[in-house]
C-alpha cells in the first residue's frame, strides 16, 4: 500500500517536473546587430552582456517597460519595449508588442481614480470609477467625503460625461448627475442629528493624458444640496485628482 | 455486456456520420480546389499573454508611528502599488496603530483625555510614487541587489479621536527588490493631519506632522 502511494507521489512529482519543463517560455530571435541586455529593469541600469544576430532569447517576464531574457547560456538581463521590437518571432515575423498610448487613450472603456480638493471650504477625497459606452460618453460612479472643522459629509454621486474631443491629449468635458450626501455635525461643535439630502451637480472639467493607463483630472462642479427647508444648498466644489484607464 | 451495446451503438452512429461528412464536403470544396491557407502550417508567433508581468505590488508593513502628544507606537497596515512606467507608480495605503496616553495624562492618572476606543488611530491614503533613484546594493562578492529610492505625494483620511481629518502624506522609500517578485522597502512617511482638539484647543486649526517608518514585504505579480 505505501510503496503504491510512494511511487503514485513519485510519478506525479516527475510528471509535475516533466510538465514544468514542457511550459517553456516564448523565445525570439535577435535580429539586430545585438541586442543589449542589463542588470536591472531600468534605463540607468549598466549593459552587461550583449546577444548577437542570429541568437534566440527567452522572455521570462515583464515588469512595466522592460523584458527579462534568459539567454541560451542562461545569462539573465533585463530588455526594454523597444529593442525587444527588434527581434524576430519563431515564425519569423517582427514581434509586436501592444503598448498603450493616446490611441488607446482615446479608445478607453473603463476609468477609476482618486481625486482631493475643495468642497465649499472643507477638505475633500474620494474615489471614482467609470465606464464609457461612447468615445464621447460615459457613466461615473463618485464617492467622496468632505472633511471640515463642523462637519463631515460623505457623498455619493452618479453622472453623465460627455466629451467632445476624445482624441485631444487634454480632453475637456461637461458632467452632470445626481446623488445623496450624508451630513454629520461634529457633536463638540453643535447638537444636531446627521442627515441625508439628494444632490444635483452639473460642472465641467479637463483629462489630461500623461503616459500609459495614466491620466490627471481637474473637475469644478457647482452641487445643489436638495434641503426640507425652504433654500436649497449651493457648493462649489473643486478637484484635482489622477486615473488609470483600462 | 454493455460494452458490445456502446460499440454497436458507436459504428452505427459513425456509420450515419460518415455519408453525411463527404457530402458536406463536396459541396464546399466545390468552388476552390486548392486551399489558400495550408492548414498544415502551426503559427507559433509570440502572445504577448504568455509573458508574465509583474507590475502590481502588494504587501504588508509594519515599524512605529509617531502621532504628537500621543508618543510612538506600532503601526501595520497593507499597502497596493500598480507600477505604470519604470519612474511612476500609484499606491494605496491603509494603516492602523492605537495611541498612548499624552504627557499631561501620564502627570495625573485620573485625567483621560480620549476613551479606548478614541486612542485606535486608522487612515488611509492613496500617493504617486517616484523611482527618483535606481540602483543596486552589492552583498558580499557574489550576490547583488537592485533597488529603488522612491518619494511618496498622496492624501487621504485619518479617522483618530473621534474625528476624520485630512491627510497629506509624503514619504520617502527604498525598495529592494530580493527576487522579480519579492521586495522589501524601508519607508519613511509624514502623515500631516489637524491636531487633536482636545489637546491644544487654541491651535487646533494647526497642523500636526506624525512621523512612520515602516518596513513592508511586498510581492509582485
């Protein structure tokens, strides 16, 4: 019975191993004169070896711009985007590699970033997360607190954005939406009870594309508080914030 | 038994098939004799999927803060990084430490300036990062080290004492990277939030700048 599971142990262990071996990692052929490998993922990192025409180099990983390759002696060295560009496919063709850029920018279908300003005086941060059905228009989810010396408020907020240059690198839109924000008053300040109200926003705002999955946002929005008494709340509300796109 | 049953059942059923499968055939491959992609060749190409990359970071941290007029004490929290290019990442932090008593509260026993539950600081906060240095740390004859120094700008909240401030938080790190998908960072922070009421009422608008240093594992995938 043991010998049975020991040698069951030791078939899937060499199997483990033999499928370890078969799951190679893609390797390309250099095609330039040589191709620059260096000991660190990063452009101030020195060249230590150089691979020559005609070699093939395996990708083991990526880490943002830059490939680590194992050569066929099984040195390691780190690649970037661009010289990787240059090296042959096994079936002969020029790798390509997709990077993101403005194209994609403009093509972009989610979002979701951090945003800090000002709400009427007090402090605000908050998250967003948004979804675009049009390179023009899109749906976005807010949430964000206020914090102030009296109060802190909590807002939740759902909106329409348009563009209207999605392919400009710094893209202006128009935003308006809806939400509730909850109120809470300090208690050492002044005795009253928290409280919830609908909102109504309208603003405009800028994306500015900087690199990669990676935009600044500057936003002003004009809120209006829907109060039980007879004046209705207006906030301005100002942010500076920054978003990945995917 | 049962096995003549299924092998009878399978030669009729491929016996139905068969004359079905030429007949489809004639009448594709009627227009066109030659084929204009041979299907024999296999494309190996290269999938940019199969490439694994490491450019999300998440770990836990651990070391001392310091909140003013409450003393140092330990700190943990976890901490999630999306590198965008070698110079930029975007990090969230979350943290949490519980506080001491003031000098003043230590003076008079009897004084108890915050509950328990008060003294349980959390915050978090969400930064840009700057691999501003890259390097390398050299172990010995055989072994080396890349590493990053990084600077940390970000806000966020601070939720101690009964109360939510605002934070701003800025930092200096060195991330050593142990293996492609282990690092291990020394960071300095300042967490600069209102002071505590309660302590200084006549400066409470004030900022108080709360000193951490941490040391967090972080993994790469």
């Amino acid at each position: 019975m043991f010998a049975r599971i020991l040698i069951a142990l030791v078939v899937a262990c060499s199997f483990s191993a033999v499928s370890a071996r078969a799951s190679e990692y893609p390797s390309v052929e250099v095609q330039d004169a040589f191709l620059d490998l260096r000991t660190g993922p990063g452009e101030g990192y020195p060249k230590v070896q150089i691979v020559e025409r005609g070699d093939f180099v395996e990708i083991l990983l990526s880490k943002t711009d830059w490939f680590k390759v194992r050569t066929r002696k099984g040195f390691e060295g780190w690649v970037h985007r661009d010289d990787m560009e240059r090296t042959l496919d096994p079936d002969g063709d020029k790798i390509r590699i997709s990077t993101v850029g403005e194209d994609e920018f403009a093509h972009r279908r989610w979002e979701a970033g951090v945003k800090m300003g000002d709400f009427e005086g007090n402090t605000m941060v908050g998250g967003l997360l948004g979804y675009y059905f049009t390179q023009n228009l899109s749906i976005e989810l807010n949430a964000s607190e206020a914090l102030g010396s009296f109060s802190d408020s909590q807002l939740y907020s759902l909106s329409i954005t348009h563009q209207p240059w999605p392919q400009w690198r710094c893209s202006p839109y128009f935003i308006m939406g809806g939400g509730a924000i909850k109120i809470q008053p300090e208690a050492k300040f002044v005795q009253t009870r928290d409280r919830t109200d609908q909102t109504v926003h309208a603003g405009l705002g800028m994306r500015v594309y900087i690199t990669r999955q990676f935009m600044f946002r500057g936003e002003y929005r004009s809120n209006v508080i829907l109060t039980d008494v007879d004046d209705n709340l207006e906030i301005e509300e100002w942010t500076l914030g920054f978003s990945a796109f995917f | 038994m049962d096995t003549r049953i299924l092998r009878v059942f399978l030669m009729l059923a491929a016996g139905l098939a068969l004359p079905v499968v030429p007949a489809l055939a004639e009448e594709t491959s009627s227009v066109d004799e030659t084929p204009v992609i041979d299907p024999n060749i296999v494309r190996l190409g290269l999938r940019e999927a199969d490439i694994d990359a490491l450019d999300v970071e998440v770990g836990a941290f651990f070391g001392f803060m310091s909140v003013e007029d409450f003393g140092t004490n330990e700190v943990y929290g976890a901490r999630l990084a999306w590198h965008v290019t070698e110079y930029l990442f975007i990090e969230g932090q979350y943290g949490m430490t519980s506080v001491g008593r003031t000098s003043a509260e230590s003076l008079d026993p009897t004084l108890n300036l915050l509950t328990d539950a008060d003294r349980d600081l959390v915050y978090y906060n969400a930064s840009l990062g700057f691999n501003a240095l890259p390097g390398e740390v050299f172990i010995g004859e055989n072994a080396a080290f890349n590493t990053d120094i990084y600077f940390l700008l970000g806000a966020g909240t601070t939720e101690f004492a009964n109360d939510r401030m605002f934070t701003i938080n800025a930092g200096l790190g060195v991330r050593f990277i142990a293996y492609d998908w282990l690092a291990i960072h020394l960071t300095f922070q300042d967490l600069i939030f209102e002071k505590v009421a309660i302590i200084d009422p006549a400066n409470s608008g004030d900022s108080a700048h709360n000193m951490q240093y941490t040391t967090s594992f972080t993994v790469f995938f």
